[in-house]
C-alpha cells in the first residue's frame, strides 16, 4: 500500500497499453513500475528490448520468474525518480531505434515521474502510462475546462497528450478507490510555442494557477515582486484582459505573458 500498488489483471487493457504505445521489434521499451511483469511480458512481445525498473525489492525475484522466458528483458531494481534516465538510455539502446516509455504509475508520484522524464528531454518517442482517471483528464483538458491546470499546460509543452481508454476499478488487484485511464504523450520534436525564457513561461503557469478562482491581475500580484499595478501592466503588454482566469488562457497566451515578463 505504501508505494501505491495496484496490480491490473485485465489482458485487453495490456495489449490496448502496448498497441497504443506503437512499439515494435526494432524499438527499446522502459517500462516504469512492473509490479507482476504482466505488462512486462506483453511489451517484450512486442519490442526488441525491455528495461523494466522496480523500486520494489520483493518483487524482482518475482519478475525474474515470471519473464525467465524472454531474453529480451532486463530488470532493474531502482527508484525512477533517482535514475539516470538518459545514462540508461545510452546504454541499453544498442542498435535499436525508438525508445518508449510505458507504465502504471502510482497515484501519489504520477505528476513528479511525468515532469521528470519530459523535462530531461530525452530521446523518446513517447510515453503510454495508466493514470489516475482524473488525472487523465486533466492531462487532456483544452484551454476554458474546469479540469485545465497548471500540470495540463506543463505538460502540453512538452507532449501532445490524447486519450487511450478507460479503466475501471474492478480490474485492478487490489481493487483501488478511483478509476484509472490510459493516455499517450507524444513527445514534441520541437516546443509548440516560442520562448526567451523557458523557466519564466514556468512561473507564470505555476503562479497563474496559484489561486484558480482569482483573476490573473489578483493571481500574478507578486509574481517576481510584481504589485497590482505591475501585475496589470504585464498583461496588458501580453494583450491578456487581467479579467480573465487562468484555465481559459491558451498555451499561446501563457507564453506571451512569459515573454512580456
């Protein structure tokens, strides 16, 4: 329970995880959190090689048995958020091509392991994790949703996000409190916005989303020591209404403010 562990029994949802992810025999599959090797063992399948990383000791020795039959399958005892993932990359690559990235992540990490992969801009085409279903949603969510948030527009920067499938409670083992869903991040070869200063986009989204029920003239008062009057000049230098909130602003927008900053 401590590292959120919640076992999926049902195949179709497998094989809708590595059918979605596109990997193939001439791809490099890092699965994050194997837990039983279900997923493991349908990817490798699939794929040319998988590197699987486990943070859970007590169940290596149970993976290893479960996939003693696929030669194509490495297991590595480790904490994501504590590995180098370009180092491992580099060297289990080989002469493989497209390197994806697949898991069921545990709630309570969901947002710390997506910031980390995407943010170290790796060498990966894309990345098909299992997510908390209102998550998913928010992960998906346009510009003016309820569900739009400050990890929404974070993460469209570095991804093109869409909607797999459901998946409903019943078929996890042990069952948890909430619905999951699977989506697809695509990895942008180039940002879909132009920026001078990628960590001032990042504060003004995180400040912007700081009070959601404020408007941006409220919200963004002490940005970077900004008072009221300053907040309100920089966005009428963005050509933003400081009436507006953040949800309905567009990644565009968002990067206009950052720019004007």
């Amino acid at each position: 329970k401590a590292l959120g562990q919640n076992f999926l029994t049902d195949m179709q949802v497998i094989d809708d995880i590595v059918a979605a992810s596109g990997a193939g025999p001439d791809d490099l599959v890092i699965e994050i959190g194997p837990g039983l090797g279900v997923l493991t063992a349908a990817a490798a399948e699939a794929a040319g090689k998988v590197v699987a990383i486990e943070i859970d000791e007590k169940l290596i020795p149970i993976l290893r048995d479960v996939l003693c039959t696929y030669g194509n399958v490495k297991i590595i005892n480790a904490d994501v958020l504590e590995t180098d993932l370009s180092a491992l990359i580099e060297e289990e690559r080989g002469g493989l091509g497209a390197v994806r990235l697949l898991g069921n992540l545990p709630y309570y990490i969901t947002t710390p392991i997506l910031m980390k992969v995407l943010k170290a801009r790796l060498p990966v085409e894309n990345f098909t994790v299992m997510v908390q279903k209102e998550v998913a949603e928010r992960l998906c969510a346009g510009a003016g949703s309820r569900s739009c948030g400050a990890v929404t527009a974070a993460v469209s920067y570095y991804a093109d996000v869409r909607f797999v499938r459901d998946v409903p409670a019943e078929l996890f083992s042990p069952r948890p409190k909430v619905d999951s869903a699977v989506i697809e991040l695509a990895v942008r070869k180039q940002p879909p916005v132009g920026l001078k200063d990628e960590d001032a986009f990042f504060e003004v989204v995180k400040q912007s989303f700081s009070q959601r029920r404020k408007t941006l003239g409220n919200s963004l008062t002490g940005l970077r020591g900004l008072d009221k009057a300053g907040a309100a000049r920089l966005l009428e230098a963005a050509g933003i209404d400081p009436q507006r909130r953040a949800e309905t602003l567009s990644l565009q927008e968002f990067a206009d403010i950052a720019n004007a900053l």
